[in-house]
C-alpha cells in the first residue's frame, strides 16, 4: 500500500509506502517535519484540496499534500475604506435600473406620467374655455373711464341757461314786432322793410339755427301767425330744456366728484366736450325750427 505526498519543493504527487498498520494523518505529519527539520505546527495537511482532519486515518492510493500557514496581516484597511466610502457620491438617479419584471423604471415612470396627461386633458379644456369666455368679457365690458372738471361743468350749465335765455328772448322780441303798430306801418313802407329785413337777417345768422325760418314781415302773415309764432317760442323752450337734461345729465352721472385727471388731458377733453355739447345743441335747435317752420306754412291758406 502507498500513498501520493506532495511536499513544498515538489511539483508532482510522489508515491510514498504506507506506514505498516496504517496510521493517522497526525502520525505522517510528524514524520514527515522530523525530517525535513520542520516545526508541525507550521503545516497542514488536505486531501483532495480539502482540509484533513488529524484524526482521521490514512487511506490508500489518495493524495495528501502539505500547505504552510500564513501569519494573517496587522489590519488597519477599515478606516481607509471608510474614508473611501465617504467620498463616493451616492447617486439618486435610479431610473436606468430595472424592475422585478426586467423593465427599466424610465419607461415605467414615463408610462405613469403620460397617463396622468390623459386624465387632466378635460380639465386642462375646461380652463382653456374658462379662460376664452373672461378675455370676451373684459372685451365687451364698457370701458371704465372717467372724467371729471367742476369748472367746466358750470360751464356748461351757463352755457345752456344763457342759450336759452337769448332764444325766448328773441322769440318773444320777434313776437311782439309782429303784432306792433310799427310793425304795420313798416310792411306799407318797403324801405324801411328792407332794413328791418337786413336786421332780422343779421339775427339769424348769429343765431346760427334759425336760417330756415321765413321773414314774417315780408311774408305778409295775419295776427295769426302771432300765436303760431308764441307756440313756435314755448315748444323751442320745451325743446332746449329737454336737450339741456340729455346733454348735462348724462355727463354729470358718468363724472364722479373725486376723480383726477392731468392738467393737458384735461384741456383736450374740456374742448373736445365742449364742441360736442355746441354741435348737438345747433343740431336739434336748427331741427326743430324746421319742423315748426313747416308746420307753420302748412297752416297757412
């Protein structure tokens, strides 16, 4: 019987007899370091690239090699890596890992945002609309604008009262040269006529509204045109009253009482206003002598 030893300075197995009655590994460990002078306790034996128990006995025809112990080292490598460790960033992109399913989380994550998309489509609508219908609104509102002049607002007011005045007075002036016994003898007289006549013409024309009007001289009315011409004179009245409050009215209630506006806008708007308040006025003066003078010449024979 023989056993297969492979010792430290040998690259191959050799074959070395048997012990007679067979032995323990610990017996063959110990012949073997008496001679090659070596300590036992520096070895240790394995079988098969096992570790062999010293107990256990020898077997025929296995091999048995002998490997050194190794003093382990001194440590110290634990704080090192830990300082390593410390200096490595630890990543919080986890988006290129996969899932238990071998999905990247990218793809699972993008999946759920684009389906949360689809959900907030009918509101993200709604919004939209909301949105259109206020844009329309502010559009359509009236503009919130205000202008207010306390002297031109007095302005206006004496304007409008010395207005009518000047018409009733010249109304009732007409009315009472009409029926006057001057006014009789004139009409024999054409001379005369003819300059009362430039007279009246130069009234109409500062009137500015009253072109349309006949002369009454020279179109030889009766007494009774002085009570078309007095019904002529109140309805003018009625007429500048009524355009009096359209005109101020409005203008009072869209003006507040505390608003400020810059001195150049002001002047702008206070001319712009008034050559708008002066047209309109001329305007349903000259419309309604009109209408009065052709009702007057309607009533005549």
């Amino acid at each position: 019987m023989a056993l297969l030893v492979r010792d430290l300075d040998a690259s191959r197995a050799q074959l070395v007899p048997l012990p007679l009655g067979g032995g323990s590994v610990r017996d063959w460990l110990r012949i073997r370091c008496r001679a090659q002078g070596i300590p036992e306790d520096s070895f240790y034996v394995k079988c098969n690239g096992r570790l062999v128990n010293t107990e256990d006995l020898l077997q025929d025809g296995v091999v048995y090699s002998l490997e050194p112990r190794l003093c382990g080292g001194k440590g110290g490598f634990g704080s090192m890596l830990r300082a390593l460790g410390a200096q490595i960033e630890k990543t919080t992109n986890r988006e290129a890992c996969r899932d238990l399913s071998g999905r990247r989380l990218r793809d699972v994550n993008h999946e759920k945002a684009m389906a949360e998309w689809v959900k907030q489509q009918a509101e993200r609508e709604a919004e939209k609309e909301q949105r259109r219908l206020e844009r329309l609104q502010r559009k359509l509102a009236e503009p919130k604008h205000f202008f207010t002049n306390p002297d031109y607002q007095q302005q206006c007011h004496e304007m409008a009262e010395r207005l009518e005045d000047s018409v009733l007075k010249g109304m009732q002036a007409s009315s009472s040269k009409m029926v006057s016994p001057e006014t009789s003898d004139c009409r024999k007289r054409p001379n005369e006529s003819e300059k009362s006549g430039g007279k009246f013409r130069k009234r109409q024309c500062f009137w500015m509204g009253v072109e349309g009007l006949s002369d009454p001289e020279s179109s030889g009315a009766s007494e009774d045109d002085s009570s078309s011409m007095a019904e002529v004179g109140n309805q003018l009245a009625a007429t500048l009253k009524r355009l009096n409050s359209q005109v101020n009215g409005p203008v009072a209630r869209r003006i507040p009482s505390g608003a400020v506006q810059p001195p150049m806008l002001l002047r702008n708007n206070q001319k712009i206003l008034e050559k708008i308040y002066q047209r309109r006025c001329l305007q349903v003066v000259r419309l309604k002598l009109q209408q009065l003078t052709k009702k007057m010449k309607q009533r005549r024979p």
